[in-house]
C-alpha cells in the first residue's frame, strides 16, 4: 500500500494533476496527508488548496471529507469543493485555498494571548461557521484553533472558516425525506483533540451540537487566556476539566461568556443550541468594550486595512433584521460590481438574523 511518503515524492512543484491544477508547494503535512498549494493552468491567478491522502484502506478521512463538502456547497460563506479524484497512489481533494489558521496567528503575534474584542469577534464568524454544519446534519468533532483559518482575499480574510471535515459524522439521518436525530452510541473511541474536546467525549458519550459549542468555547479561552491543561496526558485533563469551575476556567474572560457556559451544561446530545443567544454574548461583549468589526484584529496593521473594501460596522450587524438582510443580499449584484466581484455585504456571518434560522428544524 502507498504511504504519505510515497505521495510526496510523486508530487512535486510543477506537477500537473487532471490536466488543470499545476502544484506550487507544500502548505502542510500530517500523519494520514498533505496539502499543497495549487494553481489552474488555464487560468495562473486562480488559487487552490490540493489536499491528498494516501490510498490505503485503513484511511477514508479524505472521502469522509470530501461527501461533507459536497453537502455543505448549499450553506453561503463556507469552504468550496472544486473537484475531486483519485489517481493510482492517492486520493485528491481541491477546494478553497484560505488564509492562515489562528492557531498559527497565535505564535505570530506579539505577546500570547489576543484581546477580548479580538476573539469575540472570531466568536461570531466562528459560530456561524459552526451553525452551517450543523445545519447539514454533521457535528464537526475536532474544533480548535487550527481548524478555524481566515479568508485569504478582500474583506474575507477577517471572516473566519472552518475546515478539516474528516472527523464529521451526521447526526442527523433522512427518511421520506425528513429529518431525525442518529440514535447515539453507548460507547464511542475519542474523536478530537483531547486539549479541546467537551467532558462528555471523554466518557466515550456520543457527540452532538453541544459538544461542538463547548470545544468551541474552550478555543476561545485557550486564545484568550490559555486553558490550565495544555501538554497534559488525557487522564489528567480530564480530571482538570471535571475539577476545574466554571468560575474558575471564565474567571479572566469576557463575562458573558458564563452565559455560554451555562446554556451549554443544559443541553443533550440530541438539543440544538441556542444559536442566537451565544451570538448575543459576543455582541454584548463587543458593545461593552466599544468594539466593532471595523476595528483591528490584534494580528493586524493599518497597512492590511487600507486593502480592504468599506465595512459594516458592529450597530448595523446587531441591528439588522430578517428583512433587512434579505433586502441586503438582494443588493448584492450591483455591490459586487463595485468591488471585483466580491460579496460586499462585508461581514455576512454577523448577521443577526443568520443565527434565529432553524434550516434543518431539528
């Protein structure tokens, strides 16, 4: 069987894949892959992100991938899948190429933690990003800061994505069309990052939504304040996690985000989260320490400003209704017209609105 090895030495700069993607480099490896930077040959300005995995049986973290995108190309602002194949070593997967992750901005920047207003604001695009799986019927399972990256042109690089669907599983399934809740398993292995993932995975419980939004709210202590656990071996983070307060993981952090916390310890594996209400939470973070989405993230310099197109401000995402957004994607083709064809309704993921919509009605 073909190893990670063997793939990378069959794909080099300058090698063409499908007659169409010419490989530039590497942007990273891992233990079942990598992925490369790639671009169209018919068109050089048109930038991609060529994932690969190597075709062993024991491995399906690609096709896994790869189903979880097609789904998600209904949801507005998440990763697009352009293609998708396999060759004689490997399997292949192009998409969006994106910006960086936050987990490498972390070591970028000064000092070692970000600001409130900073990750609150990754608080919104995050959860939108969130809400658009689950609303496919998947939770996403590995949620942390390397797996939310930002856009990587105009106004999208201050929106925040999320990416690496390998560890999805539905927990929604169909029939006659409708939707149900997957029944849960009495016994599970651990899927995620054992820094991140919620008490509950440690018990080998079956994950849901909630256990989405509480790996979430880990990440943004961990970019805010640091979590007390880091480095530590599973048995012993799972100790802290249960000794450890709420008062006393939040005591540094937005107040707001008890709220959070609180709604998270009462839902199950089947409850859908109160999507609109956390929203809330970093808006009323936001308003309380002055900060809108046209101000700086903390990795930022006026320079990066100065490339982008206008933005909305924090009052008219927190003021904006069902009717106003749909009036203002309506807008949107003499907008784009203005920008290089850009969506600009600049920041689309804080639209109050977006997080009241019950898609999946479950």
């Amino acid at each position: 069987m073909p190893t990670v090895t063997d793939v990378l030495v069959d794909l080099v700069p300058g090698k063409v894949i499908n007659n169409r993607w010419k490989i530039e480099g590497k942007l990273g490896e891992g233990c079942c892959g990598a992925v490369f930077k790639v671009h169209d040959i018919n068109h050089t300005n048109v930038k991609a992100a060529l994932k690969v995995e190597p075709n062993e049986e024991s491995i399906n973290v690609l096709k896994k991938e790869a189903s979880v995108l097609k789904q998600l190309q209904v949801r507005q602002h998440t990763m697009r899948l352009v293609y998708s194949g396999r060759r004689e070593l490997y399997s292949y997967v192009v998409m969006s190429l994106l910006g960086r992750s936050l987990n490498d901005i972390r070591r970028e920047i000064e000092g070692v933690y970000m600001t409130a207003g900073t990750v609150s604001r990754i608080g919104v695009h995050g959860l939108y990003a969130i809400k658009q799986l689950h609303e496919i019927g998947y939770v996403h399972r590995d949620i942390k800061p390397a797996n939310m990256v930002t856009g990587r042109l105009g106004y999208q690089r201050r929106i925040i994505y999320l990416i690496d669907y390998g560890m999805a599983r539905n927990y929604a399934v169909w029939e006659d069309g409708k939707p149900r809740i997957r029944r849960s398993r009495d016994n599970v292995l651990l899927r995620g990052t054992v820094r991140f993932c919620a008490p509950t995975v440690h018990d080998r419980r079956e994950q849901g939504r909630r256990d989405d939004i509480w790996s979430f709210l880990y990440m943004l202590v961990e970019l805010h304040v640091g979590l007390p656990w880091p480095g530590k071996p599973e048995d012993k983070v799972e100790q802290m996690k249960r000794e450890t307060t709420d008062a006393e993981l939040l005591a540094d952090c937005p107040k707001e985000w008890m709220e959070v916390m609180t709604h998270i310890h009462t839902l199950a594996y089947e409850t859908r989260p109160n999507y609109r209400m956390i929203y809330n939470c970093f808006m009323a973070t936001m308003a309380r320490l002055n900060v809108t989405f046209d101000d700086p993230y903390d990795w930022e310099t006026p320079a990066d400003l100065e490339k982008l197109p206008p933005k909305m401000s924090m009052k008219s995402a927190l003021n904006s209704t069902k009717k106003n957004a749909e009036k203002d994607r309506s807008d949107l083709g003499t907008i784009m017209s203005k920008v290089g064809g850009e969506s600009a309704y600049v920041y689309p993921t804080t639209v109050a609105a977006e997080f009241d919509k019950d898609d999946i009605r479950l």
